[in-house]
C-alpha cells in the first residue's frame, strides 16, 4: 500500500513551498527527478537533495491541511498510548500515538491525508483519531524507539551484517561456534557492523531500570540508535565480554577487553570497557579502525607556520616534544603522525602506550601493564637500555616519569608524549608543579602543542550566515567576514555537521620563552610572548577555520577559551 501523500497532494505542497519562498521551482523539479529514480516522498527527496529543511516542510504540511506541528523530540508521549497500535501498523505507516483524551487519541503522522492509516487505528484502537503534523526523519526515529522491542529489532535482525567475523589474535576464523546464528549474537554483530559503517569513534551501551540504550559517538556527539528489549540486557552484555575475552560472572568491578573484527574487508579493533552500575553492566566501546588513520600531518589542516615549527622539532636529534588536550582530542593520532614520518630502517623508535592503540610496523610498541609493575616509568627505564633513537611515553602522570623523560631528551634521545593541559603556555608550569626543575622543562622541551577537534560543516548543505559587526567585533574577526553553517540534511543526519577538524595551537621554546622559564614567569606571561612571536592561540585558529568554512562559530566558542 502506498502511504505517500497523492500526486495532487505532493503539487499542492510544491505550490505552497515555491509561494513561501523556501524551495524555487528548480528545486522541486531537482527534487521531484530525485523522487522519481529513488521513491519515498517529496519531502524525503528535498532533504536528500539538501533543498530544504524538515521542520520548514513540516510546518507547510501543517498549514496545507490546517493541523497543528509537534516536535517529537519535545513533546510527552504515553506509553499507554503506544501500547494501543501495534508495532507493525506504526512502521507501516509510520505513525505515533501521542496522547488519548476521552474516546480520542491524538497520532503524529508525516502525511496527515492518509485516509488508510486513520481507518486502520480507528478500528484497531475502537478510538477516533486526531492526525497532527512530524517530520518523517524525526518519526522514524521515534517509532524504532518506541517499538524498539517489535519491529525496529526485526528490521535489524533481516538487515544483518553477514560477512562480519570475530578472530582471535592469530586471525583465527570462530565465526562458525556454536550459537553464531543466535538473535543476540546477530543483534550484537548488527551494533558492531553498523558503527564501523557509519564511521562512529565509540559504542556505549547502557543499562537502566526499565530500558537500555544503544548510543554512537559520531563526530565528538553520542546519538541514540536504538532501546533493544531489556529482557536482552544480561545476554548482549555476556555475548560482548565473550568476545572480549571478559570473566562473564565477574559483574562486580570493572574490566577492560578487546575485540578484533573482520567486517568484510576490512579489519577493526575495539577496545572494551565494562563498568558495574546499580542497573547493571554499562560497556563502553572505542573503534579502532586503521583503515581511518590519517598520518600525513599536511592532511590535518594545520596552518603552514605551525607544520613548520612541528617538522623543525621532530628533525631535531634530542630534545621533547609535548602535545595536550583532553580525552579524545587527536593526542595519539598526532603522536603516531610524528612518528610515521620518523619511522626509518636506520631509527630505533620504541613506544610505551596505554592502551596501544594501533600496531604500526618498524615501531616497538609496549602496552602499559600497571598491575604488574609495567609503569610508564618503568617503560621509559628499560627503553633507555634498548638503544633506542626515539622514545613515545603515553602520557607524563608524574614527576618519576617526567624527570626521565627530561633526561632522557637531554641525554641524546627525541622524546614524545601528551599531558592533560588547557593549552600549550599553562603545560610549562604544570611540569614545574610536578616537581620538574625549571632548568630541566626550559633545557629539554622543544615545543608544546594543544589541540581541539571541532565538527565540519556538512559539505552538502553548506550555506552563508550574516552577522553583525558588533557580533563580528566581539569575536575579534575582520568585519564583512563570511560565516557558515550546515542546513542539515539526510546526508548528514540533520546536523549540519559531517565529520572532524582539528584546532592547534603550537609553541616552539625559543630562546625568549626558556628565559621566562627559567625566571618562573607566569603562564599569561609566556602567552602573551608566545602570539607576540607569531603563535596562533587554539581560539585564533578556529576563527581562521570559521572564516574558511571548516566549521562553526559555536563549535569554536563550545572548544576553546579567550587568551588573557
């Protein structure tokens, strides 16, 4: 059965659209064409085509056939109400009950015309039904969320992964055990498959009282994808740790894991994380995909002064090389850049990591073990016996493991390792509050480097903002200077946003700023003698990404703080 809007019904919308102004003719012909090879609606067309916007062409609907517009992220739904249509009537039609007053129940509906579905719920329900306007993107959503336990699972359950295998270190093929063709097992691999797709950097899945969620991190941003029964919970968080190599009856304190995927072609780590909460066991799951692994640091679209003041600093012969940031800013993948252009047959470089993230050939790579004794410092101590050219710390945590990173940059050796700082100045006086002598900082490091990762602007629905010279004025960028943002689209899931950049703020030690160290000067101090030399603050760098339509002007200001 055909539940679109009717032929006179999608011109009648068209109309509406073009004597509004928010689509021209030549957009509804684009995206009518569109319609016609791919199916679905008008309305899915135009989004796809990134012509227009679901909450505009919701609002037309609601005008065309006078009913009112309910956002579904907003808006209170009953339960009881959901319970009244069954879950393949809603996916059919793609309809939500929201409220029942009296004998009337209130159905969000895409296409409010489709006279079918309203006979169906009333016999269905013995109720009269009350259509108002949502977005189709936004009630889809919501009805695999409120059905999650009936037919979006089903959906999953035909749509999955096949060639996915689970391998052990060795590449060992375990994909044919017993019980592989189980519906959690499926559901499980589906969860798996899908993120790696989709390009998400993290899977959490978490339980409560009386649901559980499957979030995606994508883009730095967790999105719901879907509520799997809670009758499920205990066998998808067993059927993970399985994989994981995980103790299944140790539900107490947390463990931590790995997965190896075969997804086709491609083969992918995850690494596990399991935490005991009072509903039960959250697990937390970062991707690690190679085949994602940028390492050219020309890719990174870092300004040509700062690559500069980076490539002098590797190609020294000794010295330290610090970068910070939070959890999740690009540390490791910016350390492991350095290195790949490092990594020669004549240089011995040697890594200590926690966790390794990804295995990179020519490098010695030693995963961090704490409870055996397989500290950073310990690490750094044996690495120092090994003959090594460069050495890459993880993270400097303390004053034993950064007094020997500092002696050993002086003593003939690159080093590279991260810390967690707000910015590249405030890193010199966290190494001195560490215990770490002035003399030691100001003599071994060569340069410091912070860094952010900000959203892109989806590429596909880009479009120009006006601002205010006084909003211009107060974010200290050139006046008449463009803007952008992302209209949101199918493309990019309605976020205006499709993938990540980075932020830099990159100081090399010159001779002026290790007089500053040595005479312990403040951190504004050797800030302000930083810029004066030309050094980019991460907040100047992102207006110069602003300005180039990278990214936002939210996401700058969400990332980064102004330089006193």
């Amino acid at each position: 059965m055909n539940t679109g809007i009717s032929a006179a019904g999608t011109d009648k919308v068209a109309n509406q659209l073009v004597a509004s102004g928010i689509v021209d003719e030549d957009g509804v012909a684009k995206a009518k064409a569109l319609q016609q090879k791919e199916g679905g609606s008008l309305g899915q067309a135009l989004l796809r085509a990134g012509l227009v916007e679901e909450s505009a062409y919701t609002d037309i609907l609601g005008q065309i056939y006078n009913l009112p517009v309910v956002d579904l992220d907003t808006v209170d739904v009953s339960m009881d109400c959901v319970d009244l249509v069954p879950g393949e009537v809603a996916t059919k039609f793609q309809v939500l009950p929201l409220k029942r007053a009296g004998r009337v129940l209130t159905v969000a509906m895409a296409n409010p015309s489709n006279i079918f579905a309203i006979d169906d719920i009333k016999f269905i329900t013995g109720l009269d039904v009350q259509p108002v306007v949502a977005g189709e993107m936004a009630l889809k959503k919501a009805v695999d969320k409120f059905y999650a336990t009936t037919d979006s699972l089903a959906e999953i359950m035909e749509g999955i992964e096949d060639d996915i295998e689970v391998v052990e270190e060795e590449d060992e093929d375990i994909s044919g055990q017993d019980g592989q063709n189980a519906p959690v097992v499926k559901l499980v691999n589906t969860l798996l498959a899908e993120a790696v797709k989709i390009g998400a950097s993290d899977i959490h899945i978490e339980p409560y009282e009386k649901n559980m969620r499957v979030r995606y991190r994508l883009d730095g941003v967790l999105l719901e994808v879907m509520e799997p029964p809670i009758k499920l919970k205990n066998a998808i968080i067993s059927r993970l740790k399985i994989m994981s190599e995980l103790d299944i009856a140790e539900r107490r304190i947390p463990q931590d894991g790995r997965i190896k995927l075969k997804i086709g072609d491609k083969k992918v780590d995850l690494r596990v994380s399991t935490l005991p909460c009072i509903f039960g066991e959250k697990v937390v799951m970062r991707i690690l995909d190679k085949g994602n692994l940028n390492l050219d640091l020309a890719d990174f679209g870092m300004e040509e002064m700062a690559i500069d003041g980076i490539y002098k600093a590797i190609a020294a012969p000794f010295g330290m090389v610090l970068v910070t940031g939070p959890t999740g800013s690009g540390k490791t993948t910016t350390l492991y850049s350095c290195l790949s252009k490092l990594n020669t047959s004549d240089t011995n470089i040697m890594t200590a990591e926690d966790p390794v993230e990804y295995n990179i050939d020519g490098i010695n790579q030693v995963q961090v073990r704490d409870e055996v004794g397989l500290t950073f410092a310990s690490a750094l101590k044996a690495f120092l016996r090994q003959d090594p050219n460069i050495v890459m710390v993880g993270e400097i945590r303390d004053l034993e493991t950064g007094g020997i990173a500092t002696k050993a940059a002086l003593t003939g050796h690159l080093v590279l390792s991260t810390l967690h700082t707000n910015d590249a100045p405030s890193t010199i006086n966290r190494m001195i509050d560490m215990g770490i002598e002035p003399f030691l900082v100001a003599s071994s490091t060569l340069l410091i480097m912070a860094q952010r990762l900000v959203r892109r602007i989806c590429k596909n629905c880009t479009e120009e903002i006006k601002l205010s010279d006084e909003a211009l004025t107060d974010l200290g960028m050139d006046l008449g200077t463009s803007v952008w943002k992302g209209k949101g689209c199918e493309k990019c899931g309605g976020t205006g946003y499709a993938g990540r950049q980075g932020l830099y703020e990159v100081m090399p030690i010159t001779p002026e700023i290790r007089e500053l160290i040595l005479d312990r000067a403040s951190t504004t101090e050797i800030r302000h003698l930083a810029r004066k030399q030309g050094m980019l603050t991460l907040r100047d760098d992102g207006l110069i990404k602003v300005a180039k339509g990278i990214t936002t002007i939210e996401e700058v200001l969400r990332e980064t703080a102004v330089a006193d």
